[in-house]
C-alpha cells in the first residue's frame, strides 16, 4: 500500500474521528472508505455528464409527449 501525509482541518478530521468510533472502525479504514467512496462518486460523475452531453432532448420530449393524459394510480400523488 502507498503512504500519503494529508494535512486534513481539524474541524474535518474530528468529524471523521467521530463517525469511526460511532462504526468502531479504525481511522484508517474510515479514510480508505471515504476517498474510494469519492472516486466511485467522481467516475459516476463523469459518466453521467458524457452521456448527458450525447442526449437528445428533442427525441426524449417527443417520446413523452406520445405518453397518454390520464389521471394518477391512487397512491402516485405528490404530498
């Protein structure tokens, strides 16, 4: 495994403390966990922007206007 010296906010690094001990994991795998959940995050990022930059709009507001007005299924209704 690599090693990297982070200089991480006090304020930040008592937060993440706080949420190993509340797991009763190790700072560490907490860490781990938190920088593979923000690259996961980033990779989905990106992927969804190019295949946003690559949509249709015209095409997909014309499949939804060939979408039937009828009222909501019981249940279906925003609060």
């Amino acid at each position: 495994m690599a090693s990297v010296a982070l200089q991480i906010p006090e304020h930040v690094m008592q937060q993440v403390q706080a949420v190993a001990e509340e797991e009763g994991i190790p700072l560490s795998q907490m860490l781990l966990g938190l920088i593979t959940d923000g690259v996961d995050q980033q990779r989905k990022l990106r992927t969804m922007r190019e295949r946003a930059a690559r949509a249709d709009v015209a095409a997909a507001l014309a499949i939804l206007d060939r979408a039937p007005d009828v009222p909501l299924d019981p249940g279906d209704e925003l609060p």
